[in-house]
C-alpha cells in the first residue's frame, strides 16, 4: 500500500510503499500523537520515521492485491 506523509514546512511529501495495513498505519499514527515520533516500515525493510510534532498530515491508497502475469512480485 502507498503512504504518503506531509511534513509541516515541508514542500514535498514523503511516499513509499509498505505491507503494512491500513489498520497497522492508522494505530501508528494514533500512538505517535502521543509520543514523539512516527515509525514506520517501507515493503523493503527500511525505517521511515518522522518527529509527531511536524505531521501536517498521513494518507494511505488501497492496499496492494496479488499481481497475475509476468513481472509479477
């Protein structure tokens, strides 16, 4: 599923792509409005973490379904 992130002062926003669900994201960003920071991990592993205080904003697509063809991952 494609997140994307805006960051207060920020003109471009912060997109990846995660296998989390919407559920997961939607507990994260609860938990980081108290906390200090929004951890969240991209589908290759890696660590996208942002301080709670700059969050303008977080929204997630549809989630991903299994591809069908060639070139599918």
């Amino acid at each position: 599923m494609e997140v994307r992130i805006g960051v207060q002062n920020v003109a471009r926003e912060i997109t990846f792509e995660t296998t989390q669900s919407s559920d997961e994201i939607h507990a994260a960003v609860k938990a980081a409005l108290g906390s200090d920071v929004l951890e969240l991990v991209d589908d290759k592993g890696g660590r996208v973490i942002v301080p709670s205080v700059s969050i303008g904003y977080v929204t997630t697509g549809a989630e991903r379904k299994a591809g069908v063809g060639f070139g599918a991952h």
